[in-house]
C-alpha cells in the first residue's frame, strides 16, 4: 500500500512539472490601438465644396490577463482630437471581462460591441476599404456600435457563433434620414427594463473566406415611442488570392412610427497589384458599389421613400506598406434617387493599427 | 492518506493545463502516424542567433527557449517538432510546427488558442498552408499565405511565429 501511495505522490509531482513545463501565460498588461487621420473634400449637389482635415479617431487598446481563462478588454476612443461643448466625442467604446473557457465556450460582460454585420467587431482602418467605413457601415449597420451588455460566443468546426444580450435603443431617436443610428444609448444610462437580443452565425473553414449572418430584436423605447426593431443582415468578405470582394446586405423593420423599414447594401472588389511584382507592400485598387435607403418604407409613404435612398459609386485606392498601416485615396459620387442630386466626394486617410 | 492523495491527484489533472502536452502528442501523431516514439527537451536559443531571427522576422520570440521534439520510427529519426506560442491581440498562442528530417515543414497546428476574436487561425485549411514550406519560403500573408477575415492579427503574428522556427531549426541543422 506505501508503494502504491509512493507511486501516486510521484505522480502528482511529475504531473505537476509537465503542467507547470507547459503553462506559457503569464499575468500580463497588453496595449494596442488606432487612429486615422482624414482629409474630406465634399460637394453636395450645387453647394460649394467643403473640405476638412480630422484626425477622426484615435483608440487605445489596453488589456489585461489574469490567467489563460478570465482577462479584461478595453477601448478608449477620442474622436476629432479634443471635446468641447458636445463637438468631438471621448468614449468607452469596449470594457468588458472575458472568460475563455475553450474554443466552444466563452463569455463576455461589459461595455461590448453587438456582433452585427462585418466592421463593428473589426473597424480598424487597414482592414477595410474606403477612407471613412462604408457609408452601409453608417446608416444601416452604423459602425461603431457600443454598450452595455453580455454575450456567450462559440467556435466549433468552422462554424462561429456569437449570442448577445445589449442595452436598448431608443426609438424617439429613429429618424428618416439616419434609422436607427442615433438610437444608439452608447451606454449612458440605457433603460434596463428591455434588451436588444441577437444571434450572428459565421462559417469560416473555406479558406480566405467569411461569410454569416445576424438577426438582432429589440423592443425599442424612448419617452413618448414603443417600436418593435428588428435588424436582419448578411454578410461575406473574401480575401485570398490577391482578392478581396466584400458583400453586405441589411433590412431594418420597424412595427411602428413613421419609419417602417431601412435597407441598404454595398460590394467591394479589389485587387493586389502588388503580387505582380513581388512587392512587399499591398497596392489595392477597389471599387465600390452602395445602395442605401434609411427610409425605404414610411407610414406617409411617397416622397420620404425616395429622399433618402441613394446609390453610390466609389473607385479608391489603399497603400499598405506594411499590413498595419495604409493610406487612402478615393473618389465617389452619390446620386439621390428623388431628384437625381449628385454629390461628389473625395477623401484621403492615412491609417494605423497595432 | 491514500485517499486524500487520489483525489489531489484527480483535482491536480483537472486543474493543470496538461491539454497542451496531450495535444501536441496527438497532433504528432496525427502527422507522423502512431508507431513512433518522441523525445523532447527545451531548447535555450543563444543571444545573437535570437536576435538575428527576430530582426530577420520583425517579431521578437516569446521567451529564450522552445520545445524541440525528436520524432523516432524504431530507432531512425524521421523529424522534428517545434513548440512555441506568439502574442495574438493580448494573449498566448501556443503553436507546433512539425518538419521531415530535412527542416521541410509537414504539418503546423494550433495547440491552444486562448483569445475571444479570430479562433479560425485553427483551421485545418488555413496551416495546411504551411506544408511544404522551409527556410528560404517567403511565409508572407497574401502572397504565399492566404488571410482569414477576422483573424488578421493571429494570422500575421502565427505566420510571423511559423517563419521564426523553420529559420531556428535550419540554425540548428548547420551546426
């Protein structure tokens, strides 16, 4: 029986040594972040040309890890370099704690962002095309969306799945012109008594390619409005082979008030030329085609279907000397369908993550 | 006693995170078939050769040492294995990269991927990129390496990692 004791305390201590022999993480503070500098050159229809120069948004990242299992995400954005008398914006736009139990199981709860549609999760300059985010990403899906909430999250044989509970929009907020974007609480105070709930499906075992979906509801409130939303949308990106194409499509529904339904969707092409010449750097034309309507479907009808639908057309360029940095250069023109109203814009950024 | 030993014992296996020399097991397993015997030991990487890699690689090693496995069929040495980990957005990834007796790489895997974002990074297709690639491949993301949506900075920071040890076990072939 000694020997047998003997033998399982042996054990013990060589399993201890193995285990110890393979834990790698360590306690640690980690930073990232990023920023974008845009100049913007607008002329909407016979108005004159405006033009900007914003250094749009600067983000830290900072994190911490307690263990291989819980650690903490956080983002602090600061948005047109400095606040002042509600211009500029400074915002916790991430701050949660996340439990990583294993690929197939994990949690998160805090300041998160809803996973909905392909930029709000991943909005960090180089990782899209255009100098501002895909005007899809600002009407429809407005990017980026961030509050309070929790979610659970799951990656199993390709297949990503992400199950959120977040704070509620307000719906007095709706508008004809925007959806649901002013809408957003940006967790200052949200009502607790409803949530937004949502469900975003992903596949991704093809390689270079992501494509899923997601069906958000939330019983909407403000003071003197009660509106059932729900946000459906369906996306895919493709980036392999010198390629990248970009699909999205997204339907807002209302049930009630003046706003009844927002749709839109847009497809990017482009291609690394680089790859011809065994250069390091990405050079990446593009273009780009949108299709928006924040008011597709009104309780008046008529002429508010049409003022705020508008189709797109963009050519641009993206410079990546390095994958964590670029610089943009693109031109478009946006014609209004109820007069046929051309805006022209051209925008230049340059870029950076880390 | 000898119960309060079992069950430090059953608690001590639940709790340690012995998954990852499971893992790396299998997934050798997986790659040079079951009748084979492994030998592993860590491997202290000298200073100037570090250095030379990291700058060559433009991604700093995670620590000074490494998991080198020797892989035997009978007695013959038919490869190597490298175990290592690279920062993914804040935390570990913990990677094997397994090479014929030449350095020429047959199989990569994830062995632990601890981060919320960017998971597909263990896709079989994506490392089964890596096959046939050794010292002098160029292991650049959107050349010979396709990316994943989503998983941008584990793919770089891995390919990075992949590169770094094919490089180190070429070193340690010349001598």
């Amino acid at each position: 029986m000694k020997i047998f004791n003997l033998f399982l305390i042996s054990l013990l201590l060589i399993s201890n040594i193995i285990a110890q022999d393979f834990d790698f993480n360590e306690p640690k503070v980690s930073i990232g972040g990023y920023g974008e500098l845009h100049y913007n050159s607008d002329k909407i229809g016979n108005q004159p040309t405006k033009s900007s120069l914003d250094f749009h948004r600067f983000v830290l990242f900072l994190g911490y890890n307690w263990n291989e299992k819980w650690s903490l995400k956080s983002e602090i954005e600061l948005e047109h370099n400095f606040v002042r008398n509600g211009q500029g914006e400074l915002e916790l736009e991430q701050a949660y704690i996340n439990y990583h139990h294993a690929d197939w199981f994990g949690f998160n709860v805090g300041v998160i962002l809803p996973s909905i549609g392909l930029l709000n999760e991943f909005h960090e300059p180089p990782l899209f095309f255009g100098t501002e985010r895909p005007v899809y990403h600002n009407l429809i899906i407005s990017t980026t969306w961030f509050g309070n909430g929790a979610s659970i999250y799951s990656f199993f044989n390709g297949f990503d799945i992400k199950l959120t509970l977040f704070e509620t929009l307000n719906s007095d907020k709706f508008s004809y012109s925007q959806g649901i974007r002013p809408g957003r609480m940006k967790g200052y105070f949200p009502d607790a008594s409803r949530f937004l709930y949502s469900a975003r499906l992903d596949y991704l075992n093809i390689s270079g390619l992501k494509f899923g979906g997601s069906v958000s509801f939330n019983n909407a409130k403000g003071d003197s409005t009660n509106t059932d939303v729900i946000i459906s949308e369906i996306h895919a990106k493709y980036d392999a082979n010198n390629i990248v194409a970009v699909f999205e499509f997204g339907n807002i529904n209302y049930n009630s008030g003046i706003l009844r339904k927002s749709q839109g969707f847009y497809f990017d092409i482009g291609y690394n030329f680089s790859g011809f010449f065994d250069w390091d750097a990405k050079i990446q034309p593009f273009v780009r085609y949108s299709d928006i309507n924040t008011a597709s479907k009104t309780s008046s009808g008529g002429l508010n279907e049409k003022l705020y639908h508008f189709k797109e057309i963009m050519v641009g360029i993206s410079i990546k000397p390095i994958e964590q940095i670029v610089f943009k250069l693109d031109f478009s023109e946006r014609t209004r369908e109820s007069d046929k109203r051309k805006s022209k814009f051209i925008n230049l950024g340059a870029g950076y993550m880390f | 006693m000898l119960i309060i030993t079992f069950l430090i014992l059953i608690l001590n296996l639940i709790v340690l995170p012995q998954s990852i020399k499971e893992n790396v097991d299998k997934a050798i397993e997986n790659c040079f078939g079951k009748t084979i015997r492994i030998e592993y030991d860590k491997l202290k990487i000298e200073d100037k050769l570090k250095i030379h890699i990291e700058k060559e690689v433009g991604q700093k090693f995670y620590s000074d040492e490494v998991y080198l496995y020797r892989i035997f069929n009978e007695n013959n040495l038919i490869g190597y294995g490298l175990l290592d980990n690279v920062i993914g957005k804040s935390l570990p990834i913990t990677f094997l990269v397994l090479y014929d007796n030449s350095g020429t790489i047959l199989c990569s895997e994830i062995i632990k991927y601890r981060e919320p974002y960017g998971g597909a990074v263990q896709s079989k297709d994506w490392n089964e990129q890596f096959k046939g690639k050794n010292h002098n491949s160029d292991f650049k993301v959107g050349k010979d390496i396709n990316g994943i949506s989503g998983a941008t900075i584990s793919v770089y920071s891995v390919t990075k990692g992949i590169k770094k040890l094919t490089l180190l076990l070429n070193n340690i072939f010349d001598k």
